[in-house]
C-alpha cells in the first residue's frame, strides 16, 4: 500500500463530505424544495455521493485507530504488549486496504450509466464497399456479444449498400450493464484483409465508426414538442410491396441541435416513430453530457474521430488472425473469437487500464 496515495485519496474523500455536507444543506431549504429540477438534480448529485460519504467515514475511523496503535506502540515497553499491538496495527492496516481498494471502484464508477442500456450506432467509413461488408461483421459481432451476455439486442435502423454491405446501422442493446461493458466500443474500428471482390489478392485497409450512446431516461431529457419535426416517407430497401407503398419510414429533426434520427425497419408507422424518439433522446442526453463535461473531451466527435484509416481504436487483421486493441499494450487477440462476440478478456483489460487512469486523474485533482 502506497502511504502517499491513501493520503490522497483520503483528501479526495474529504472534498465529496465537505460537497456532500453542502447539498444535504441546500436540500433543507424551503427554497430548494419549491424549485423542481434543482430540487431534483441535487437528489440526485446526493445519491451518487452517498457510498463515497459512507466510505469516508470508515476510513476516517480507521486512520484514526491506526493512528492510535502507532502512538501506543511508540509507549510500550513490556515485549509482549508490543507484540499485540503489531498484530493490531496489522490487522487495521489490513483493513485499510480494503477500504482503499472498495474506494478505488466507487471513485470510477458510474453507477447511473453504467447500469443503463445502450444504442450502438454503426458507420461505414474509409474504403467503400469494403468498409460497409466489414460495418455488416460488426453489427453480427455485437448481436452475438448480446446472446452471450443474455442481453436482448433488437435493430433500429439500417441502411444497406448496394452489394449487401451495411452504411449505417443503430442497434439497440438491452440488459444488465450493457453500456459498462459496451462503452469501451466507441471510436475507429479499423479492417486489414482481403475483400471477396479483389482478384489479385491484394490486402486492404478500411474502417468503421462506432459511437456507444446510454439510454437516456424521459426525466434527464426534455424537449419542446414545437422543436421537432417529424417528416414521414415510403421506405426503401427489403420488406416487399408493403415497404415501396407506404409511408412508414420516419424521420424526426431537432431544430435547436440540428439531430436527425431515421427510421424505417418497422412496417408500422406508429413504431418506427416510437424508435426514432428513443434514438433522439438518447443522443440530446449525450448532447447535453459532452456540453457539461467539454473539458474532458469526451463529444461525440472525439468518440469516433473523422473515420479515417490513421484513427483508430482497434485494427482487425485476418490475414495475421490477430485483433489488436491500441489501448492494449503488447497483446493480440485471437481474432475468430473477437468476431464471435468473445470480448470479456479484451474489455477486462481495457477496463482496468481505464479505472488506473481515472483514478490518477481524480486523486491529482483533475476531475472534480
């Protein structure tokens, strides 16, 4: 146990009490409680801090028992009561470390999120036809990662390329923390392999966009019916003469952030509109989470970059047989598997690196 970095993450602990302390106050008012959404928001902020408080607490206790033994250990004399207190001393230290390392995942975790379910939005990027085949292998790869976790998944919206492939594609994925372990998906996902259609089996490189977006819930997203407007069209693509007749395809615009959200896979009107809103909501909750947290770069954008070859996340090489994460130093993983939805190894490792990283960066004070 790094002494230093239990002290610092005591201090961290000693700024959530103090916030902790302050909104329990605010809440008391006669103020707050007449002003809804404040009202609702500092329940809220409040809920979150809870765990972290309770550990405060504990740990406090515990320094200060520790501090106690020391300074008896410091007096003793008699041989035999020095030796009782270096069993205690032991003991608290003991526990000590298990306070920090409970601390530790509560200080990275994002119990509201990570417990929500998730779209998947799916874009072909560089290398045309190729791209959208391998955008097709991705939207199969999370189906089967889906059936492995017992997740339900269930496609929204999809538009084909002309030889089969997939342009874009929003899967919806529901079930126990789906987005915690789907989140890390997000960025360039880039292809080296031979495509069907090349003769002289040359290798070529292309990518695909992933963006994870957590389902927003209808109190954290609000918007005014008069900012949306919603354009019904006949859809194209398979489902026979139904699909060509009717106007069942939707598309729903939100003035004030320009989102466009479209959806035709349903026959039914009524249902495809029902899809696009969740879509809508879902990305108008991601609008407002990247305003708030601009300084820590997590937009949309910077997600899944431009989508060009130099950007990526992860690189698929059939050829080789290999999958490399480049969030992941110095291992390869077996690609046959990776495309069979088998991430649970990959998404251990980036997930630990992750908690590293955030945990550094709060006990350093940059993130509040």
């Amino acid at each position: 146990m790094d002494i230093r970095n239990s002290e610092k993450i005591f201090s961290y602990l000693e700024k959530i009490h103090a916030r902790f302390e302050q909104i329990s106050a605010e809440l008391s008012l006669n103020e707050t409680t007449r002003q809804q959404k404040k009202f609702r928001e500092l329940s809220r902020e409040l809920f979150a801090l809870k765990p972290l408080e309770g550990k405060y607490h504990q740990l406090k206790k515990v320094r200060q028992r520790l501090n106690d033994a020391e300074s008896m250990a410091a007096a003793a004399e008699d041989g035999e009561m020095k030796e009782l207190i270096r069993e205690e001393l032991s003991l608290l230290s003991g526990e000590r470390e298990t306070l920090i390392g409970e601390i530790e995942i509560l200080m990275v975790s994002n119990r509201g999120e990570d417990s929500r379910n998730a779209f998947l939005e799916i874009r072909a990027g560089a290398g045309g036809d190729e791209a959208s085949l391998f955008a097709s292998d991705l939207l199969r790869m999370y189906t089967r990662v889906a059936e492995r976790k017992k997740w339900q998944a269930e496609i929204i919206s999809t538009t084909l390329s002309g030889i089969g492939g997939i342009k874009e594609a929003i899967l919806y994925v529901k079930g126990s923390e789906v987005n915690k372990f789907l989140k890390f998906e997000s960025g360039v996902h880039r292809v080296q392999r031979v495509p069907s259609t090349e003769a002289s089996g040359r290798i070529h490189t292309s990518t695909v966009t992933v963006a994870v977006l957590p389902e927003a819930e209808d109190v954290e997203v609000e918007f005014n019916p008069k900012d949306i407007r919603i354009d019904t069209y006949a859809a194209s693509g398979p489902g026979g003469q139904h699909v060509n007749k009717t106007e069942s395809a939707i598309r729903v615009t939100h003035f004030p952030t320009g989102i466009v959200v479209t959806c035709q896979d349903e026959k039914s009107q009524h249902k495809n509109k029902e899809k696009a809103l969740k879509v809508l909501k879902a990305r108008l909750f991601e609008h407002e989470k990247h305003k708030q947290e601009e300084s820590i770069a997590l937009n949309r954008k910077t997600q899944v970059g431009s989508g060009e070859r130099s950007e990526k996340i992860r690189t698929y090489n059939f050829p080789q047989s290999r999958v490399t994460d480049h969030r992941v130093n110095g291992r390869n993983f077996n690609i046959g598997s990776i495309i069979d939805g088998d991430l649970d190894d990959l998404v251990a490792e980036l997930s630990e690196s992750h908690v590293r990283a955030l945990i550094e960066k709060k006990i350093s004070g940059m993130i509040a």
